[in-house]
C-alpha cells in the first residue's frame, strides 16, 4: 500500500472515531451547551434570562426551586428536579433565572443545557463532568416522551443512580 492510501484510510478512521472531548475551561462561562456529533461542551457567554424578580405568580416553585438549588451549590444534599406545566408557564425562565441569582454568589455552580433527543448521551456527559470541582445543573427543556419513546431510559438511568454515583 502506498503512503497517500495509508494516509486517507488513517483520515476515514479518525472521521468515524474522533478523538476524545477535551474538557472546557469551566471558569470561562457559567453555562454550556452539550453538543453530540461531535460530543462537545460549548460555552454560553452570555445566557438569555430575565431576573428572578420579573417571574411572578409562581413563587412557591420559585421558592423551592431556589432553596434547593442553592443546597446544591453549597454542597448539600438537594434533589432533582422537575417542572411541569402547559407551554409559556415560565418553566425555562425560572431554571435560568435561579441559576442566575445564584451563580455570583457561588461560581462553581454551571448550566448545562442538553436536548431531549441528546438523552441517550447523558452518561457520556456526566463522564466529562465528574472529575470537576463545579457544580452541575443539567437542563433539559421541552422534555416529552410518548408511549412508544425509549429516551427516558437514558434520564431515568441516571436518575435512579449507577454504581457510579
């Protein structure tokens, strides 16, 4: 085999296999995007939210939200979390408004927003996030599933909990 083979035969493997995702600086913004095809971890310089204040008529969700998302930051046990309602409740705008009021206060506390069709990826993510002395809040907005989906597998995998934590 000639070198020019060699060399588009080394090139079609590393299309079909590329190599491993670097970590991102996590110091440079306080929320990312997760991206696959290829896997990466996008920063958000700027996140599109309103203030905390400007949400109203839900302050019981707001509440709780921010009680426990604030536990979360400071290390403390919290829960997962999940918010229903019908479309333009304020839903979105509430995880990114929390987030917002909390992340000066505690810098190691990041967004990382993924999609629903993303799911099946979740633990790949988590694999990327684990070593890091951050805080992770994983949103996923729009997330439905009907009777016949198989992504909530993927989310309920990680939130029932592996052996790896």
């Amino acid at each position: 085999m000639d070198q020019i083979a060699l060399t588009r035969i080394a090139e079609a493997l590393e299309r079909m296999s590329p190599a491993p995702l670097e970590t991102p600086d996590f110091n440079a913004a306080s929320a990312f995007v997760w991206h696959v095809g290829p896997e990466r971890l996008e920063p958000v310089p700027a996140v599109n939210r309103v203030d905390l204040d400007l949400l109203v008529g839900i302050n019981r969700s707001r509440d709780t939200l921010l009680d426990n998302t604030r536990r979360f930051a400071q290390g403390f046990a919290a829960n997962n979390a999940l918010l229903w309602g019908a479309r333009g409740m304020g839903k979105s705008s509430l995880v990114k408004a929390v987030h917002g009021a909390l992340a000066g206060d505690h810098p190691q506390l990041k967004l990382v927003e993924l999609q629903r069709e993303d799911l099946p990826s979740v633990a790949r993510l988590l694999n990327h996030l684990r070593g890091s002395e951050h805080r992770f809040i994983l949103f996923c907005d729009d997330l439905s599933f009907s009777h016949d989906d198989q992504h909530y597998k993927s989310l309920k995998a990680v939130l029932d909990g592996g052996i790896e934590g």
